[in-house]
C-alpha cells in the first residue's frame, strides 16, 4: 500500500501547523500553495518543503498530491474544496468547510458523486 501524499493551501498561522501536524504524524507533505507566488515560496523555504505552488491550478495538476488540506481563509474554501474534489483528490478543510448551508451542501454532493 503505497503511503498518501499532501500538499496544505495557506501559509498563514495554521497552514505550518497543518504541516508540522502531518509530518509528526508520518504524512508526507510535497508542497504548499500560499496566496501569492512569494508567500509559497518563502513558507516552502521556510518549512523545508520540495515545491512552492505558484496557484492551485498547479498543485492540481500535481499528480503526485493525494490529499489537499486547505487553511485559507474562510471565505476560499467552498471553491478550493470544490477544485480539489473536482480535480479527483481528497480534501481535509480546516473549520468552516463553506460559508453558508447551500454551498455546504454542494460540496456534500460533489463528494458523493466523486466517490
């Protein structure tokens, strides 16, 4: 059973707390996706990480990433779970998953339909 790569989308407070989490926890984490292309690159410098994602467009089409777990700000996370559903990967969200019941629920319905 080969082990399941992630990538974190945030580099603010708890983006690095996702990560330092994930590897205490033997995850192994391939990047991170900050909201510009500087902000990725400085966290992936900072925390050791192998790639710094210039959009989420990239980290994406990342193959190797399994696992997205999205620690952006709040009002991001309906559209980045959905992305990251969409593109054919798991999502881990940090509180709140959607900004309201309605998009909540289509996310629901995204999962359930990818699988």
């Amino acid at each position: 059973m080969s082990k399941l790569k992630t990538a974190v989308v945030g580099t603010g407070f708890i983006g690095p707390v996702h990560v330092e989490g994930l590897r205490r926890a033997g995850i192994d984490v391939v990047g991170i996706l900050g909201s510009t292309p500087q902000r990725s690159s400085g966290a992936g410098e900072q925390l050791g990480l192998a790639t710094a994602y210039e959009s989420l467009d990239q980290l994406l089409d990342d193959a190797s990433v399994d696992v997205v777990h999205i620690t952006s700000p709040n009002r991001f996370h309906y559209e980045q779970a959905s992305r990251t559903i969409a593109a054919g990967k798991h999502v881990l969200c940090e509180k709140p998953l959607a900004m309201n019941p309605e998009e909540s629920g289509e996310l629901v319905r995204l999962a359930r339909q990818a699988g």
